[in-house]
C-alpha cells in the first residue's frame, strides 16, 4: 500500500522534498544555526569542512595499473640501459663538472653516460616526501605515496574566447585573471603558469610580470619558469621581498620552477640546466620536465616514450642530488601523444591518458614525487569533444596515484589555448574525477545491512528519508557547481541555462572583485619600485 502511494508522486519532487528536510535539519544544528530559505541555500553553497568534504586535495589514488610488475622492472632496466650505452648530450661546462665529479662519464663524442651504481647512489638520496608551500600556508600539498593534486600548466600563447568564437594572444592581465579564478577554485589545488603574457616583449620583465601576476592573483602554490639564467637573480629579489626576506622564502618557497632540462631525445637543454642551478642555489624546488613527443622526439610506442621519458628524468635526478642531496625534485616525465597520420599532437587521445598513467607507476616504482600531463584538450573550445578529452586523462591520471596533473584545467588547442571559462568548468569535472580517486569504501556500515532491514520490514519502501541518507549526502557525494541536474521541464522554467553562459557569469563575479592574494601597499610599492611591472596598481 504504501508502494503504490509513493508512485502517485514525482519521484523527483519527492526526492526534493527530503533534500530540502536534509537541508532544514543541518541549518537548525547548533554549530551551523541559521534560519530561512536563503540561509539554507547559503548553506549548500558555503565550502564544507574537511572533515565533512568528500574530496579534497591529496586523496589516495594507485588502484589502475596500466603496468603489470613485469613490465615496470623491463622498463627501469631499459632506462638503466639507455643511460650507461646512449647518455646525454649537451651538458652545459657547469653541469659537465657536477656530474662527473658525482661519477658520471664524458666520452669522447661528449656524452655524459651514468653508469648504473650512480643512478642507484642518487636515488637513494632522492627527497621521498616534497611539501609545495602555499603563500599563507592553507593550501600546502604533500606530495608522496599515491597522494594526488590537481592543477593547471603550460605555455599557452592564445586565450580562448568563447563567444567571438576566436584565439587571440594572452596578456600578463589574463594570466592574473586565471591566477584569480584559481584561487576560489576548491579543485584545482596549484597552479603553474598556463599562459606566456604575450604582451611584454622583454623576456626578463616577462618572467619577472610571470611571478607578479600570479602571486598577487593567488595564494596557492606557483611553479614558474625562466628565459634565461641571468634572470634567476631578479625573480629571487622579488620572492624575497614577498616573502619578507631570504630565509623565509627558503622555510616556504611558494614558488617552484618548471625546467625543461632536456631536450628530448636524451640531450639536455644547455640554459635550462644553467637555471635549474641557480634554482636549486636559491632554495626554489624544482620540477625536472621531459616532454618528449611519441613518434618524433621519442619512441613511437607507449613503452619506449615512458622508457625515454624515464630515463631523461633519471639523469636529472642525478644531476640535481649532485648539486644538493635530498633537494626537492619533482620527477617530470611529460610524454606527450601525436597523431601519426598527421604528425599533430594529440593530447586528449586515449594513448596520452596511457602514457601519464604508465608514468605515475614509474613514479611509485623508485619512490619519488612525480607529476605528468593530463587534462588538456586538442579541441579548440569547451565543448563535447574537450568534455570527454578532459575527463579521461584525468580520471585515470588520478586513479594512477599521480602525485601532480599538470594542465589539468583551461587547456586546448593541444596546448596553445587557454580558456578561462573551460578553466571554471574544470573545476566540476575534476570534482568527479577526485571522486572516482576517493573509490568505494566498504565497512559495516556502508554495507547499509541494517538499512535494508529497516526500510524493507515495515519501513517506507525507500530509502529517501533514513538518517543514514540525510547524514551522508554530503560526505559521499560531489555535487557539481555548473552541471545541469534538472529535469526537461525546470531546464526550461530556467530559461534554459546554457553552461558557457553560467561559466562567463561566474568569471565576471570573480574578476570583479580585488584580488584576496593581493600584497599590501607599501610591499607593492616597493616591488613596483624595483621592478617594471606591467599589471596596473
């Protein structure tokens, strides 16, 4: 009887019924007290406590293994192999020094070869466990283990703009303006320079508008890079001063640097190396990148691009614990897919998800913090095609374990777009991808035995309104901010939301509002005072 009540009403508005009763029950607690509809909407949409979150940053991931054990150790030995046989070219006069000095060897064609004692000396020195600070100390990421972070990265040199339907170069204003979205983005954890500000054209002010605009835009942690060595000097001038001197930046350096050590295949990338240096003197933690690309600048296959690509990073491992034992070294390895009939790069294709989940077991395997690429699109604009793209790469990336996915928000284009809007709306799609990470936990009480007994022996029939239910639809599931939930006719009661539209919308409330990372007057004015900065005061 009851049954056959029930089915005489909406299932949805039903269902609503008990939300908003879920809704009314946690707005009267004593620790959330507050009275009326408007408060208990404010409620849903005020961020949840991490005790009560159901994703947050560094959940445990590692549950896909694209690798099977065997094949880990076939791929660390063919490493091994590549590093004492074929070695590294172009190593700049410094690093020709620090490696040999640590055992390396330089022969007669001018490679650097590591014999394999060396490799295994070094990893034993490798930092196990890095922490990337935040600016104020609430957004720190552990990196170790299977902990995974979300983040942004690259070097776009366009801006997507959704509605013109159209690229054009990014300025050191859109970067700010992403560094800002970032920072009220709960899913996206750090954020490495996604953009290159096309509109200084002067490298050195360039780097230096880099550090500038995204430190002032968000207080969560940056990784940067640098043109050239000599202006190293400059942006540790500037951090110190943020950091309210020299030593306080080495305590918590916020910032880290993005190096492109190599150039694959297996030389490395003679200023770059110079930069990692000076990094590494001046305390900044350091992501030791190799981009190869399968099929031009690494092997064509999926094994042979995470051969190389480990490899690579081996070296520059060595190369770093040479400098300073234990230094905080992100293991980089970025292999990145192309298609082969057209030689473009394919960056939200199944092989890339492949190639970054294959390289997080490689990370595993030795023990070390690595990150990798995924979340990107090749499409040009967040539409069906990025949605897909996006959230493949990023769930298996997350389900591998890897420490760090880089590129995980606003890509496309294969790389050369960034897209505030698609930046926003990554946000929800890496909430599900985190939620995939969390997986499916299994104990007595999620086991819901007693819950079937109650509902089903003289209860309701449903399990709508149970306490367990009401207690847990916030603990155990991701809501999104912008994915439309409704049914066809609230869609079109709602006029009909578009999501670009709710996207655009919400990036217009962020930006038109200060700064909450920004410095205060007199640092700025110092800074201002040293520096040229482009961004208006």
């Amino acid at each position: 009887m009851q049954h056959a009540v029930l089915l005489k009403f909406d299932p949805v508005e039903t269902l609503n019924s008990y939300l908003i009763e879920a809704n009314t029950k946690m707005s009267s607690a004593p620790s959330r007290r507050s009275g009326g509809s408007s408060a208990r909407k404010a409620l849903r949409a005020a961020p949840l406590m991490d005790d009560v979150r159901p994703i947050r940053a560094g959940l445990e991931g590692g549950t896909y293994r694209p690798l099977t054990d065997l094949d880990v150790q076939k791929i660390h030995t063919a490493a091994l192999d590549a590093l004492e046989t074929i070695g590294l070219a172009d190593a700049p006069p410094s690093g020709v020094e620090i490696l040999t000095n640590a055992g390396a060897v330089q022969g007669d064609d001018g490679r650097i070869r590591f014999p394999r004692a060396l490799v295994e000396d070094m990893l034993t020195k490798a930092r196990r466990e890095i922490t990337l600070f935040s600016r104020d100390g609430k957004n720190d990421l552990t990196l170790s283990g299977n902990r995974v972070h979300y983040g942004t990265a690259g070097a776009a040199v366009h801006i997507v703009d959704v509605y013109g339907n159209q690229y054009r170069e990014c300025t050191v204003q859109d970067l700010h303006d992403a560094a800002r979205i970032v920072d009220k983005l709960d899913n996206v954890h750090f954020m490495q320079r996604p953009m290159v500000c096309r509109d200084i054209p002067n490298n050195y002010e360039m780097d230096l508008n880099t550090i500038y605009a995204c430190t002032s835009g968000t207080t969560k942690h940056i990784g940067t890079s640098f043109t050239e060595p000599s202006f190293v000097p400059g942006a540790f001038e500037m951090l110190y001063e943020i950091s309210g001197g020299e030593a306080k930046y080495r305590e918590r350096p916020f910032v880290s640097n993005s190096n492109c050590f190599v150039v694959p295949p297996m030389k490395f990338a003679t200023e770059s190396c110079e930069v990692m240096e000076a990094c590494i003197r001046g305390g900044m933690p350091v992501l030791l990148l190799s981009a190869g690309m399968a099929g031009a600048t690494a092997p064509s296959t999926i094994a042979g691009a995470i051969t190389q690509a480990t490899a690579e990073c081996l070296a520059g491992l060595v190369y770093v614990n040479a400098i300073v034992a234990g230094h905080p070294a992100i293991f980089g390895t970025w292999p990145f897919g192309l298609d082969l009939r057209t030689g473009a790069m394919s960056i939200g294709s199944g092989e890339q998800a492949l190639l970054t989940a294959g390289c997080a077991q490689m990370h595993k395997f030795y023990g070390l913090p690595g990150g990798a690429a995924a979340g990107a699109s090749d499409s040009k604009m967040p539409d069906m095609q990025a949605g897909w793209e996006q959230m493949c790469s990023n769930v298996m990336a997350g389900l591998s374990g890897l420490n760090m996915v880089y590129e995980a928000a606003g890509m496309h284009a294969s790389l050369l777009g960034f897209c505030l809007e698609s930046l926003i709306l990554s946000d929800d799609i890496i909430g599900q991808a985190l939620r995939c990470v969390r997986g499916i936990e299994v104990t007595d009480e999620t086991l819901a035995l007693d819950q079937m007994a109650q509902v089903c022996m003289g209860g309701p029939g449903h399990y709508l309104g149970t306490d367990q239910t009401l207690s847990r639809m916030q603990s155990d599931y991701v809501y999104p901010t912008f994915g439309d939930r409704t049914s066809p006719k609230e869609w079109a009661e709602l006029e009909k939301p578009n999501l670009l539209e709710k996207a655009t919308k919400r990036k217009e409330e962020i930006l038109s509002e200060r700064s909450a990372a920004r410095f205060d007057s007199q640092l700025d004015a110092n800074l201002r005072k040293a520096h040229t900065i482009h961004l208006p005061a």
